[in-house]
C-alpha cells in the first residue's frame, strides 16, 4: 500500500473516530459493522480459512427537520484492503408522498438490495443471493448500486414507490479473458448519455400480513475502453452501447406468525444487436423461508439460480457462470448488537467443466455505536 | 419542649406526606395518546410497541401512523423504554441503527416535555405520542395505559 493510500485511510479512520468526541450536541448518529468468520470450502484452488468481513463505517445526520444525510464507506479486502465509498446521499422530504435524495445508493432492484446492503448484521444469512452480488469484487452482474436521484414516497395505506435517474453502467471489453471483468458505474462522471431509469412500486396489504413489489430499470451498458486499447467489438469506442439493457422483476414478502417468506424474481433482456449480438433474455430469482424457532434462534433455507443463453454477449463479457445455489443458515441473536450465524450454502454450476463446491462458514458480526 | 417536639413531629409527618404524594404523582402511569379525531379507542400494548418500533407504520384501523418520543433519559421516556419497548437505551440504540442502516427508517423524533407531546398529537390524526398519565386532558386521547 503505497503512502497516499495509507495516509487517506488513516485520515478516514480519524475522521470518524473524531466524529465520536464531537457529534453529542450534534444531530449525527455514528455507527460501524463488521464481522469476523472461519470458513471450509472444498471451492478448487480454495483453502479454510479464518477471515475478517468488511468494516462498513457509516453516519446518519439530521440537517434540519426535513433533510437527512447518509454516508457508509467500507473497507474491504484479502491481500491488501480497498476504501470504497459504498452510499452518500441526501434526502428532503417533502411530504409522505414524495421524498428526494440525491447521491449515490443501492438501486430499486427488489428488496434485498435496498434494505441489506454491505452490513454483515443487517441480512439474515452470510451471503447474499449470488446473482445479487456486488459489482466490484464479487462480478455481480446486477447494477447493485447507483449515482443519481431517488424520488419515493407512500402513495396511501397501501402503495409506496421508488423512482430513479442515474448514470449508466460501463464495461472495459478490452480486459475479457485478461483480467476480472466488473460491471462499473460513473461517480463523478458519466460514460454515455443515455441514463438508467427505474421505478419500484410496492403494494402492502392491509388484509393480508404480505408485500409484493414489482420493479423496471433500463440501463445502458457502455464501453469503458481507454483510447490506444483494442475493445472486444471492432471499433466502438469510449461511451459506445454495448447492450441495451432492462431488468424487470417482482419481490414477494410474507409474514405469518414464526414463518416467513422473502423471493424476488428478475427478468434481464440484454439486447446487444449493436455489436452484432442477439437480443437475450436471462433470468434469477432466489426464495427464501426463515422459521424463528425462538426469539433469538432462526433456521433460514434459500434458494437461488440463474440462467442466460450462450449467445448473451453480456454474460461473456462478464465470465458468468449459470448456477444454482441451495443455502442453509442458522442464525442467533446474540443480541441487539452482535449475532453468529452458520451456514451451508452449496453451489451446483450448470456447465459442465465446472467443479461444483460447498462453502460452510461460521460468521460473527457485530454493530458498534 | 412538648411544643417543639409536636411541632417537629407535624414537620415530620407532612415531610413524609408530601414525600408519599410526590411518589404517587410520579407513579401516576404513563399513557399512550392520538389525536382526538382518530378513529379508534383501544390499543393493546403490543400494538404500541409494534408501532414505537417501526414494525407497522398504521393503526390497525389501517390509518397511517406517525409516532413521538420523548427525550432520551427523561424518566416518562425511560419507563416506557423499559414497560412497554422492553429494551435498554444501549438496545434501542442498535436497534435504530440497524433500521437507519438499511435507508427505510428515520430515526425517531424527539420532545423534551408532556406538554409538547399533547401538542404535537393534537395538531394531526395519525399522531401517537406518550405522557405521564397525570398530564392527561381533554385535548388528546387515550388509548392505552400503562401503570
């Protein structure tokens, strides 16, 4: 790690341990995540091992009765660790109709994206869905976050939504079968014009103790190759479309006593007729049941798989493989701050080459304030 | 001298009532209070804590609900911490973190008095606040009490 890098995460560290001593008369709410864990994999070219999770440090401040800022940087790595800025945002309410914010957030893809985020304590498995996995890092192939704005708002006792506007994706075609290819996004800037637009209803049943929310997004996957490379389709230069992208889906929850129910189905059409490809049509989808056998113990079952054509350009761009993933997880609460979780969670590839593999990991996360 | 003892035993004995009666007035109960145009007499108390808590975000009349705390360490904000939220302060603290974290809760509001809370819950239906139960009046509605 070389000094700038040291410096500005030391500085980010002070800037937050600093936080501590001076934001009592203040209206900032200062809070850390982490976690720690032992894993067994028979993975290939994977070993057990003891790990650190992420440290995912954020703040909450209330700038006036109507307007709230968010910030959460996490640090994460193996080798060596990389700061990100995960979400920075501000949001005014206007009424209960219509809230707006500003930054950079998780997208309006289902429910899981936009309520656990990067916080090992706040979802209810180690793991997320695979196919809901971060962009960077994790080849997510799903743009889990954003840079833009978020209009919401209760439209009344039963109909709430979010809309958005924000930067569009970006792959570097010119790293395929070089390096790790991530699904990037623009903070400061935009590499085409064209926007991803989204909006996210949900219904919440006033006779029935379940949700159900349906969700759009059309994204543009741009080229990010830097003048002087070679991009994989001829000539299409910085900021020229890949694939025209929309990503359509619904999630389901339901609650009824101990039991509960959690699925999302997406639906991607990836049309890259502009470099020369087909216009594919992918799908995900993960369901979950959890049972809460005592207040503080919970068995949680997950299923998740996804499927795309061959021929889906995007997908080869990405080196993602189909799979289906069964999880297993028992999670007790410890309490409010601190909880250990168990889990089993299996991976079955759908193409053949590919070795499937178990990963069992026992996981201890914690919330600091 | 048999003046002054009895004197000093009437200080006594009124030292001791008003010290009875200053315990009765400050366990007078706390109760849970909405607009007098709400639609609903009754809450039980699981029901208020589902809404301090942010699990339901309506009466179960279906009508939209928008809730008050009191200031944090206020003795009616912590025997209502402890009687009906059945948490300690350092809990509900992460509890409303966890919640702050996930972008789908603001944290709760605060006022610094009985007299605030009433005023806050008379002024929209849908308001739900709580008072020590002695600063009830005809401006607000009762709908739950917690001895």
């Amino acid at each position: 790690m070389n000094m700038t890098k040291r410096y500005t995460y030391a500085l980010v560290v002070m800037l937050f341990g600093g936080m501590l001593h001076s934001i009592q008369a203040q209206a900032l709410e200062f809070g850390a995540i982490s976690n720690v864990k032992v894993i067994s994999t028979d993975a290939p070219g994977e070993s057990s091992a003891f790990a650190i999770g992420a440290l995912d440090l954020f703040a909450t401040h209330k700038v006036n009765e109507n307007t709230v800022a968010f910030i959460e940087y996490v640090f994460e790595g193996d080798e060596s660790f990389v700061l990100d800025l995960e979400r920075l945002w501000i949001k005014r309410t206007f009424s209960d109709a219509f809230e707006l914010a500003g930054g950079r957030f998780h997208s309006s893809l289902g429910y899981w994206n936009r309520t656990y985020h990067h916080g090992a304590i706040i979802q209810p498995t180690v793991s997320r869905p695979f196919f809901l996995d971060f962009e960077d890092g994790d080849a997510g192939i799903l743009p889990a976050h954003t840079i833009g704005f978020i209009a919401n708002g209760q439209l009344n006792d039963n109909f709430s939504y979010e809309a958005s506007i924000a930067n569009s994706s970006f792959i570097d075609s010119t790293i395929v079968g070089v390096d790790k290819v991530e699904l990037g996004i623009g903070n400061a800037s935009d590499r085409s014009d064209d926007k991803s637009i989204g909006l996210h209803v949900t219904y919440d049943s006033s006779s029935l103790p379940m949700t159900v929310g349906v969700f759009i997004m059309q994204n543009s996957i741009v080229e990010n190759a830097t003048t002087g490379t070679t991009p994989a389709f001829g000539s299409l230069s910085k900021g020229g479309e890949l694939v025209d992208q929309i990503i359509s889906g619904i999630d389901f929850r339901y609650q009824h006593g101990d039991f509960d129910v959690l699925a999302e189905y997406y639906n991607l059409d990836n049309d890259a007729t502009s470099v020369g490809g087909k216009d594919d049509s992918a799908s995900a989808y993960f369901f979950q049941f959890g049972y809460q056998a005592t207040e503080q113990l919970k068995v949680i079952y997950r299923n998740e798989a996804l499927d795309f054509e061959a021929t889906d350009i995007y997908f080869q761009l990405l080196g993602t493989q189909e799979a289906e993933h069964n999880v297993i997880a028992l999670r007790y609460d410890i309490d409010d701050a601190n909880a250990l979780t168990l889990e089993i969670n299996s991976t079955d590839f759908e193409t053949a080459g590919n070795d499937d593999f178990t990963i069992t990991t026992l996981d201890w996360s914690f919330l600091l304030f | 001298m048999l003046r002054t003892i009895s004197n000093n035993k009437m200080g006594v004995l009124l030292f001791v009532f008003c010290m009875f009666g200053v315990q009765a007035f400050a366990n007078a109960g706390l109760s849970v209070i909405a607009n007098n145009q709400l639609s609903l007499e009754s809450l039980e108390i699981r029901q208020v804590r589902g809404i301090f808590l942010a699990k339901t975000n309506k009466f179960p009349n279906g009508v939209f609900v928008k809730f008050i705390n009191q200031t944090e360490g206020s003795p009616v904000a912590n025997e209502f911490d402890k009687k009906v939220l059945r948490k300690t302060v350092a809990q509900l603290k992460s509890y409303w973190m966890k919640l702050v974290y996930t972008g789908r809760a603001r944290l709760p509001g605060k006022l610094a008095s009985d007299a605030e809370v009433k005023k806050w819950v008379a002024a929209a239906v849908g308001r739900i606040g709580y008072i020590d139960s002695a600063s009830v009046d005809n401006t607000v509605k009762v709908l739950a009490v917690i001895p």
